[in-house]
C-alpha cells in the first residue's frame, strides 16, 4: 500500500484521487467575443455593449451528450462547467436573478442538459461558480471590475451592499445543490483579500476575500445540502482542494502551517485561455498534454484540463484534436494514472523519466519522456522486479540485473541495477510507459 497520507478534510475525496484527470469546461457569453473569458473587464466594456452577447446567445449546436462522451473517451472521470463566471451570466434557470440562458435565444437551462448527459456517461459532476460577479448591481466596484476607470465609478458604487450579494450567492448555491441531484465538486473563483496595489490600484477600491463572500456560511449551507462534496480553497477557506493553477508543481503540493500533504488539482488549458478564443494560437503539442497528466499523477495530484466550447456549443476542432491526444493514449496507458499515485520514495526515477506507482504498490510504471537508445539502467530496482512489459500492448521486456553486459563499467555495473532491453525504435505511443510487476 501506498505510504502516502494527505491531510483530513470534511468532503469525500476517495473517488477523486483515485480518478485523477477530469474535464473543466468554461462556457458562457464570453465565448462569442471569443477573446478571453475576461473580456468584459479587459476592454471595459460597457453593460449595453455586453449586452449584445445577451441578445444573441444561440448555442443551438450545444450536445452536451456528445462532450461527455469525447470527456469519458479522453479517460476523463469528473467534469466541472462554469455555472456562473465572473461576467456574472448564469447558465442555469436560477430565481434570483433574470441574467440566465432561459431569458437567451438559448431558452432552456443548459446546466441542467450538462449535468444530465455526464452522470448518463457516468463521469462525477461538478459545478464552478464565480465569486466575483461583474453583472450583479451589489457587487462593489473594484480593481478587477470592468467599471473601475468610468469617470463616475465612485458614484456607481454607492448603495453597493456585499451583503446583499453575498445573499444572492448563497441562494444560486442552494439552488446549485438542491435542483441538480447528487453534485460531486464545488469549485468557487476566487479571492484577492490584498490585490489593493498594482497597476489596478485604487484608494477606495479593495480586494474581497472570505469576509467579503461570507464564505464560512456559504461553505456551511452547500456542506447541509451536499455532505460529501469536495470544494476548493479559492473562498479563501480552507476545504478540500488545492488548486495550482497554469504551471506545473515540482513536488506534491503541502500544507503551508503544517506540512502535511494535501489533495490538489491543477488546472490547466489546451492553449491560453479559458474561454474560446478565436485567434489565440498557442496550443499545447501532444507531448506536453500527456506529460502534464504524468507529471501531475506522479506527484500525487489531479489535473483538470480545460476546455471552452464555441458560443454555438460545440467543442472546436482544436480541442477535439487535443482531447483526442488524451483518448489515443488513455486508451492503453490508463492503469498508470488510475488508482496511481507517487512512488514510495524508494524509488528514484532516472533522467527523463517520471514514475507513478499504484496505490496498492504492486506496480510501478516508468513514463519515457525521452527514448533511451536500447537499455533503461534502474538503479535500486534489481531484485524487485518480477515481470517488465511495455503497458501500451502487453509485450515482455527482457531485463538483466547487476549490468548491462559484460563489457559495461561504471554505474552501469552495480549490485542494485536493473537494466530493461528495449527495443531500438520508439513505439509509436506519444509517451511510452512500463509497468513493472514488483515482487
Ligand atoms: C482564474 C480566472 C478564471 C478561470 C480560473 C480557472 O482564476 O479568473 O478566468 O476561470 O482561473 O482556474
């Protein structure tokens, strides 16, 4: 078994660490400017001009089903959509607010289709949900908000009540977790208690963090409504998940007071934006895309990576290749993401090579980054190994133990060395993976 032990926390994080990649989904107006999800505070954009994307939102190729499936077929086992971002746009039918997809063209409630057709999949469920709120008339003007530079942005803000807001959230919250049947993930955006310098630094204007979202009773409700969802830490509370967001941690992520490991996520994007973006061209290559997911895993986190289907609601060409990257590895190599965690730290991965190990121990799987020319040199593995074959088709590979043959010198001659014979050319796997059957 694996020694790992992560910090406690109040949600049921056993079905997530076990699945360790899900599908983050960023939907909503923004995806018809189709220039960043934060456009609207980008380029300050007024409300009547934003209101266009309003008037217009037609997601009428929107086949939720059809997303579900290329997540599941990705190796995908949970999703997370944006009900609400930051521009404030609900996509689901909520009461509180006339600011929803049912008052569009769209006409319907697209959370709803969305949550019907993953669970159908099978997939976990989760639902993102904005803190910050550029729409809502109580949400206080600050440094981020698309009104921060109107001339009379003081005045705007008068009569701005956070409670009343605050108010409003709980109440999409409630909403969010009593229609929508079993919710698995909570994942609320996020917090900036001290972002009150810097280039958007504004005497009056502060940041928001927990005291401002009345995050202990918002975290209590869901907590009354869903006991075993997993929420995040971006209220600026302390829950289940920790979130790295866009780069790649270099160890497993740790309590910062106590040291203890925790349960993370990484999220990530398929180019540099969440939402749709028409023009942006900087795509990840199939090997950085299978290489974050190792990297993550053999860290002992999840990634989640994101997609931002078109304001017609289909997944772009673009995406559809990416995900499909996913599939046509996932398809072979999953056993050394599911269930997979760490290697106990016996294990020492060589140069270009990242390990995972399953969590009942019994397997340990070497990703090649790099194709090493014919022999794999293991240190500290001679004598554990029972059986070696390539994970992609199930075939043997041979291996020696104490050296690489008998004109080897140096390190490639040691007691704890085992050395695994492969073949000369690359198998045509973007990242080829070894599984090790320990003794
Ligand atoms: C950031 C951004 C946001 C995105 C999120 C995903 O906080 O504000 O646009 O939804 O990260 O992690």
């Amino acid at each position: 078994m694996s020694s790992y032990v992560t910090r406690k926390t109040p949600g049921d994080t056993s079905w997530f660490t076990a699945s360790r990649f899900g599908m983050f989904i960023h939907w909503g107006l923004y995806a018809m400017p189709a220039r960043h999800e934060w456009v609207k505070t980008r380029e300050r954009i007024p409300e009547e001009k934003y209101d266009k994307y309003f008037k217009y939102f037609d997601p009428d190729l929107y086949d939720p089903r059809d997303w579900a499936r290329r997540a599941k077929a990705a190796g995908m086992k949970y999703a997370v959509l944006t009900t609400k971002h930051h521009e404030g746009f609900c996509m689901f039918d909520s009461q509180y607010t006339d600011y929803k997809c049912t008052n569009t063209p769209a006409g319907r409630d697209l959370v709803r289709e969305y949550v019907d057709a993953f669970r159908a999949e099978g997939l976990h469920v989760g639902f993102y949900y904005s803190l910050i709120d550029w729409h809502h008339p109580s949400f206080p003007i600050d440094h981020l908000h698309p009104r921060r530079d109107d001339a009379n942005a003081r005045e705007l803000n008068e009569g701005r009540d956070m409670h009343v807001y605050a108010e409003y959230m709980r109440n999409q919250v409630r909403e969010l977790l009593t229609n929508y049947g079993k919710i698995d993930v909570l994942w609320f955006d996020f917090s900036y208690p001290t972002q009150t310098e810097g280039p958007y630094a504004n005497g009056w204007m502060k940041g928001k963090g927990k005291d401002e979202w009345e995050a202990e009773e918002l975290i209590k409700l869901a907590r009354s409504l869903q006991p075993g969802i997993i929420i995040d830490n971006r209220t600026q509370l302390e829950q289940d998940l920790w979130t790295p967001e866009q780069y790649q941690p270099l160890e497993w992520i740790r309590h910062k007071e106590t040291g203890e490991l925790v349960t993370w996520e990484a999220c990530q994007t398929f180019s540099g934006s969440w939402g749709y973006y028409r023009d942006e061209t900087t795509w990840k290559s199939p090997e950085m895309l299978i290489r974050m997911l190792v990297n993550t895993v053999s860290l002992g986190g999840n990634l989640l990576m994101n997609v931002g289907p078109t304001s017609r609601g289909y997944i772009d060409q673009r995406a559809k290749d990416a995900l499909k990257v996913y599939e046509d590895w996932m398809s072979v190599n999953s056993r050394s993401i599911y269930n997979c965690t760490m290697a106990e730290p016996e294990f020492t991965a060589p140069a270009d090579c990242r390990f995972t190990q399953s969590v009942d121990g019994k397997r340990l799987y070497v990703h090649l980054f790099a194709y090493p020319y014919a022999h794999l040199q293991l240190r500290g593995l001679a004598g554990k190994v029972d059986y070696a074959q390539f994970l992609h088709d199930g075939s043997e590979l041979l291996f020696t133990e104490g050296k690489v043959d008998h004109f080897s010198e140096g390190a490639a001659h040691a007691e704890d060395l085992l050395v695994i014979n492969l073949p000369p050319v690359k198998p045509n796997v973007v990242v080829p993976v070894i599984e090790l059957f320990l003794k």
